[in-house]
C-alpha cells in the first residue's frame, strides 16, 4: 500500500506541475524551477526525481508545443537538479532562499545563452570586431 501512495503522489505532483505550466502565469514563473532544487530533498532517488521534471516537461509541451531549443532546456533542468540532489544534506531555512534564487538565476543565465547562441535574434561579434576599437 505504500508503493501505491508513493507511485500516485508522484503522479499527482506530475499532473499539477504539468497544470502549472499550462495555466495562465507570468513568463518563466512556474513551480518548476522551485521543484529542480527541492527535488533532493523531497525525493531520495536521483531518478526519480529526474523522471518527474522531465515527465512534467515532455507532457506540458505535448500540449503547448514542441521547440527547437528543448533538449537544452531539458539538459539545464537535469543540471540544476543534480547540482541541487548533492546538497540536499545542506538544505534549511537558512539557505532555502540563497538555493532558490540561485536555482532560478542558473535556468535563466542557461536558457537565455542557449537562446543568444542558438537563434538568428542577436548579432554576435566576432573577436576581431570587438578589437577593432582599440586600435
């Protein structure tokens, strides 16, 4: 009876973190982030956690639609869960803030350079260029 509590929690949590992404909420603002650095600490299984957000993830663009940048996505994801899993030891009321903005500013810096490098939006300089005014 247990394992059935446990498989049914875990599903649960997927549908609601699937829900959550769907439901109207200001950009980049969902549970989400939240749940990749809590995942340690809430799950003991690396992954099982890993299964739930990649889960949830897959699921909700099923719906929403599928992006070329979305493995990467994915890839931050699994990054910032397993650098999270190592200090699930560590976590309290102390440092749970620290750990969450630095769960939400690490998928922002990521995801915003997979976007910079990836897409046609941004010029980049090249090295030469950024050198030319100094001489």
């Amino acid at each position: 009876m247990k394992i059935l509590n446990k498989n049914s929690s875990i599903c649960f949590l997927i549908v609601l973190l699937v829900f959550s992404r769907l439901i109207p909420h200001p950009p980049n603002f969902t549970p989400l982030i939240a749940l990749t650095v809590l995942s340690g600490l809430l799950f003991k299984n690396f992954y099982i956690s890993i299964f739930v957000l990649v889960s949830s993830m897959f699921f909700s663009d099923v719906i929403i639609g599928f992006h070329k940048n979305m493995i990467f996505i994915y890839l931050i994801l699994i990054l910032i869960g397993a650098l999270f899993f190592k200090f699930a030891n560590n976590f309290n009321s102390k440092n749970l803030l620290g750990f969450s903005l630095t769960g939400a500013l690490l998928f922002y810096l990521l995801s915003n350079f997979i976007v910079w490098t990836s897409s046609g939006m941004y010029y980049k300089l090249s090295l030469y260029e950024n050198l030319l005014p100094l001489f």
